[in-house]
C-alpha cells in the first residue's frame, strides 16, 4: 500500500493520502508558535488602532452621505419641477 505525504501550502498541514483510493489517512496540523505576551499585546494594540481608525472612516463616510443624498434629493426636485407640465407616462403602458 502506497501512502503519499503532503504539505498544504495554505496552512502548512501535513497530510497522509492513500495512493490507491485517494482517500484521507491522517491530517495533523502545524503547530503554532506562541508569542511573548508583550508581542500579543502589540498585536492587540494594533487590531484596536486598525478598528478605530475603520470607524473613523465610516463615521466621516456617513456624515458626507447625508450631504450627498440632500444635493441629489434638491437636484431630483428642480428637475421635477421644470417636467411637471408633461404627464406622467406609466411604464407598462407601452405594451
């Protein structure tokens, strides 16, 4: 019987295939190396700058939203406006 050996290249696992079938034999995962706890803090430190620095973000995009949606909605009704002596045309009459 024929095993064949394999490396994942996504999560370095290492896995046993049957030559034969082509079916799964063992599968053990990489072991990860654990940090200080000064490196996992930094790497908190860092997840917690990226978060706020995200909402920030998000914040100022909503605010510019709001503006936005206001000149388009002033936009839409001067253009109401000047077609408001034209009737309106429902769209599933035109069969």
């Amino acid at each position: 019987m024929e095993r064949i050996t394999i490396i994942c290249p996504c999560c370095e696992a290492e896995l046993t295939v049957d030559g034969q079938t082509g079916s799964l034999i063992s599968h053990s995962e990489k072991k990860k190396a654990t940090g200080s706890f000064e490196e996992l803090r930094d790497q908190m430190d860092k997840q917690k700058q990226l978060r706020e620095q995200l909402f920030a973000q998000e914040q100022q995009a909503q605010k510019d939203r709001q503006r936005i949606l206001e000149e388009k909605f002033q936009e839409a009704f001067k253009k109401a406006d000047k077609d408001s002596d034209e009737p309106f045309k429902n769209p599933l009459d035109f069969d």
